[in-house]
C-alpha cells in the first residue's frame, strides 16, 4: 500500500528524493530489480 504522497502522483524513481529516501520500499511504490543473474545459454558462454 503506498501511504507517500509523491509516489501516489508521480511514483517513486521520479521522486527528487528517491536517492537519499530510506523507506522508498516501505510507504512509497518501489520495487527493487531482482538481482539474480540470468542464466546463461551454451552460445553466450563461447
């Protein structure tokens, strides 16, 4: 549920706080990337 007023009207990463906000995944929309790495296919690894 976002409870941040600036992410309810425009969303977080167009925040001007979004670097420095500690709780971004808490009140606001953001969701992080996943950070696991795709796996690779045989013809990506030559």
């Amino acid at each position: 549920m976002t409870l941040c007023p600036i992410a309810l009207a425009v969303g977080c990463k167009k925040c001007a706080l979004f670097s420095v906000c500690p709780v971004k995944g808490v009140i606001g929309d953001y969701k992080p990337e996943s950070k696991t790495p795709a796996k690779k296919t045989a013809s990506e690894k030559k």
